[in-house]
C-alpha cells in the first residue's frame, strides 16, 4: 500500500511527488498526460527563468527531480475512486492499487473556440496567435491588436483585464449576438472596447496574424483569447461525495484537505488563482498537511 497516490501530473502534482518522496513517504503518481502546462509555449511569469521555459521542458525537469527521490510515475488514467474507511481503492484503466491518503491534482480544460480543429487550435497556441492566460502572458500582447471570444459577464471581464495591456481589445460573440447586461456595456464603452456579433466558427492563420470570420465579416488579430470558461476535472472528488462549489471546483480547508477524510486537493481543480506558483504553493501545503497526518498514526521511520 502506497502512503499517498497523487492523481495527475502537472505542477501540482509533482511538487507534491516531489515534496512527500523527500518525506520518505512512498509515492506513486498516475499521469493521463493531459496536463495544461504541457500546452504552454513559454511561460515567463514563473520565477527563476528570465528568458521564459516551455511547459513541457518545465513538466520534464520536475518529474525528473521526482524520479529521483523515488516517486513511481506511471501513465495511467484514473477512473475511479473509493474509500474503505482506512484506505483508498484506486481503479485505473490498468489495474487497481491501494493507498492510506490520495492528492487530487486533476486541474481544469479549457473550452476551444466553437468550430476550431483540434490540429489548427495546437498550431495556433504554439505560435502564440491563440493565448488563454491572460495573467500569464498579458504582457506579450502590450499594444497589439486583440480579439476575445465570448459575451456576459465573463466575456467582458476577460476583455477589461486586458484592457490593461492595450487599448485595441475587440470582444466577439461565440453566438449571433452578444449577451451583455447594462451594467457590462456601460464598462465596455467606458474602456473602449469594440463588441462585434457571431457566430464565430471559421478561422485561418494569415501572414503571422489569427483571422476570425465574425458577423462583420473576416477580422485578423495578433493574438485571440478565448474567454469561454472551463471544465474542472472533479469528478472523481464528486463521485465519492466530496463537497464542491457550484463551478464544480473541489471544496478545501486550508490545508488542502476536501470533507473526505484522507482525500487532498490541489491545484487549478482547487478555487482559486490557475496559475503555476499558486498550484505549487497548494501542493507544498496539502503534502506537508499528508506527512503530519500519516506521522499522526504511525511513525514516519522505523
């Protein structure tokens, strides 16, 4: 029986691998691959890397370091879960395995803009025409020509927060017309923002800019965000009864504990800012919280 099974392999993840194996604990980590940081060209907010690091290189360096203090990481996709009592039961697609506490570090996906293939969405990301981070990579953008594709609340907030960047913020609508209360629109005008109709659902790459075809005809951007929401990866928390919030979002302490015993969250699959530091810090706390409580039963070494 492993001492802690930590489901998912991004920076959550295995920081937490990372931190428990240097515990002593044993460690077994299962990765789907689907890890959002994977989709990251080059990150420059996280500290430590001035000329920026691509999220595959910085998902390779830390499951590196893991390897190395002993922690088992197998690709393998968690499909469910359940709790004796004593321990957690861990089904995957090959095979089943046992363990005292299990940390959830499933993370969120974001939604694709309607219509767009999967080959040209990747293409796109790589190229930094198409950016989903505002926080991340704002500053990339500083005086280009933006476009954000959404409407309602969250369509015109994501439009706002960028309007820190650049003044040229276009906000198209997923749908024929945009949904927007007064309260929105009036934002919207004070900031200078332009609102164009959908549908949206056809685009193309020319000469180094993203074209997208609107009510108004084709409009070419620098970079286009899709503001379109996400789909938290909480299933298996949900499943067994854990407490989420209404966006599905994993209910924690403070400590990272969910309202299942023996159970940890982390990550953007936790409330709060889905950014890689934060999801760090989260993993530190809920691993350290796992060593104290596991040492609460039994020593920790013989």
């Amino acid at each position: 029986m492993d001492d802690c099974i930590i489901v998912g392999g991004g920076p959550a993840g295995l920081t937490a691998a990372i931190y428990l194996a240097r515990y002593h604990l044993s460690i077994r980590l299962f990765d789907c691959g689907t890890s959002r940081a994977a989709l990251i060209p080059c990150t420059h907010n996280h500290a430590g890397y001035p000329e920026g690091i691509a999220g595959t290189e910085l998902l390779a360096r830390m499951n590196a370091q893991a390897r190395k203090y002993g922690v088992l990481h197998e690709n393998k996709r968690v499909e469910h879960l359940a709790h004796t009592g004593e321990h957690f039961i861990v089904g995957t697609d090959e095979g089943t395995f046992t363990a005292r506490t299990v940390l959830l570090a499933t993370g969120v996906f974001n939604r694709h803009p309607p219509g767009m293939k999967d080959e040209f969405h990747d293409d796109a990301l790589k190229k930094g025409l198409l950016r989903y981070c505002p926080v991340c990579d704002g500053y990339e953008v500083t005086d280009k020509r933006v476009g954000v594709i959404g409407t309602g609340a969250h369509g015109a907030a994501e439009a706002q927060f960028l309007r820190g960047f650049t003044r040229d913020i276009t906000l198209i609508s997923p749908d024929a017309d945009h949904d927007l209360s007064g309260e929105c629109l009036s934002k919207l005008e004070d900031a200078g923002i332009k609102r164009v109709n959908g549908p949206c659902g056809d685009y193309a790459m020319r000469d180094g800019k993203l074209a997208v075809e609107t009510a108004q005809g084709w409009l070419e951007f620098d970079s286009v965000y899709p503001a379109l929401g996400s789909d938290v990866r909480s299933e298996l928390a949900a499943a067994m009864g854990a407490d989420t919030t209404e966006e599905g979002c994993i209910t924690t302490d403070d400590h990272l504990r969910t309202s299942i015993p023996g159970l940890f969250a982390a990550g953007d699959v936790v409330l709060g800012l889905d950014q890689i530091s934060h999801a760090m810090g989260q993993a530190g706390v809920a691993s350290t919280t796992i060593r104290n409580d596991l040492a609460d039963h039994r020593p920790i070494r013989r």
